[in-house]
C-alpha cells in the first residue's frame, strides 16, 4: 500500500550532495523534500562526528551513555529554563506520538486536531 512519490516516471536517486540529490543518468534535482535544509547531504563535519561515534559505539538511546546526558546539559543550557527536560526519539514519528501522549497525559483529553 505504499506509493513512490512520482508512480509515473520514479526517480533513482543514487546520491546526494549539499542541497542536490543525483540519479542514475547523474541529472541533478534540488531536494525540497527531505530533511537536509541545516546542513545538506553528505556535509563533511556530519560525516566525521559520525563515524567518530560509530566508531565508539553505534546503538540507539535506549541504553545508557554519558554523551546522552553530556548532549542535554549542553541542549538544555541554550533553552529557558521551563524547557528543561529532554526526551530523545528515533524518529518524527516516535517524536509525535510521544507528543500526543504527553499532551493527552497533561490536559486529561483524547481530542486531537491536525492539518493535511
């Protein structure tokens, strides 16, 4: 039941760098779509803090590490105080569904509403 995004003519993207994704004949497409609008593909201080920690240690957050809390001290200092408490996900998804269980939790209510 998933869709490709162009079902009629499919892009095979094979590699990306900066703003610009590449496919397979090397036309190059400005990516608007994913999430590299900070720093782009392929961005070479991304790639070398990267492979610093795969090296060390490639898991998720679900186990404990010190640059977790290292990372939320450090987050936490730029923010106001109420703005305190970190919670770190795998994805947008798991991002949102916690936010809706902590909404529903804090208000006591199910309703949610939401845009297309």
């Amino acid at each position: 039941s998933c869709k490709v995004f162009y079902a009629k003519d499919p892009l095979k993207i094979v590699c990306a760098q900066g703003q610009y994704m590449f496919d397979e004949k090397g036309e190059k497409y400005l990516d608007c779509i994913n999430n590299v609008a900070h720093v782009g593909h392929s961005h070479p201080y991304v790639i070398k803090a990267a492979t610093k920690q795969m090296e060390l240690l490639n898991t998720n957050s679900r186990f404990l590490h010190d640059n977790l809390v290292q990372y939320a001290q450090r987050l936490t200092a730029t923010l106001p105080e109420k703005l305190s408490v970190c919670y770190f996900v795998n994805s947008g998804s798991e991002a949102n569904d916690l936010a809706l269980r902590l909404a529903r939790q804090y208000r006591g209510h199910q309703d949610v509403i939401t845009l297309e």
